[in-house]
C-alpha cells in the first residue's frame, strides 16, 4: 500500500508563479530578540533545551532547582524562553538561586472579624 505521508517541501506544488510561505523556524529569526524571549515552551521542548530528560526536568522543578513553570492549563506546564535562558546564564555563572514562592494572596473578606 503506498504511503499518503508527503515528503514535499511546504508549498511545493502550488503552482508555477506562486510563492512559498516561508516556514516558523525561518520567521523566527526575522523576529527581532525581545519577541521570542516571550515564547513559551512545553515540558518537552524545556527538556531538550536544557538537555535533561522529562523525568529529571520534573524533579528540577519540583525541587526547585529551577524557575518555577506557568500553568498553561489543568495539567500542562511551560516555560518563558527568555526565563529559561536567563536561568542557563545565572547557572553558567554560579549565581543562579530558586526564587521563592509567591506570597498567599488572601481575599478581601476572608479574615475572620473580631467581635
């Protein structure tokens, strides 16, 4: 049975006169730097940046042995790309600490009044 899967260049095949979109990794580098430190990547892409496996980057995290993740959603977590390499420079240089938990923020309200 042959395969469906293309092997094609994106936009090949569009036509003669037609132009290729150019792909996200070549836009990327048209971005100016400020842009892409806004990125955010998922535990897998975090992983294969720091070059660590998923298991060892979630127990980094979990020992606070590196930024603390964004919720993304019930379940996922990601980083900033312009945190992640801030943190590669501060390990770099020996000067990287955990920063400490977000104070609990309590709700106007939910303090008990003395009567």
């Amino acid at each position: 049975m042959k395969s469906r899967i293309s092997t094609s260049p994106i936009g090949a095949g569009l036509g003669a006169g037609t132009a290729a979109r150019p792909l996200p990794h070549e836009l990327i580098g048209r971005l100016p730097p400020e842009a892409y430190r806004h990125c955010v990547l998922g535990v897998e892409q975090t992983a294969a940046l720091l070059n660590f496996s998923v298991p060892q980057l979630r127990r980094f995290y979990r020992e606070k042995k590196m930024p603390t993740p964004l919720r993304l959603g019930e379940r996922k977590l990601g980083w900033k790309l312009g945190v992640l390499i801030d943190y590669l420079q501060a390990v770099e240089r020996g000067e990287w600490t955990p920063t400490p938990e977000p104070a609990d923020i309590s709700m106007p309200g939910s303090e008990e009044t003395a009567a």
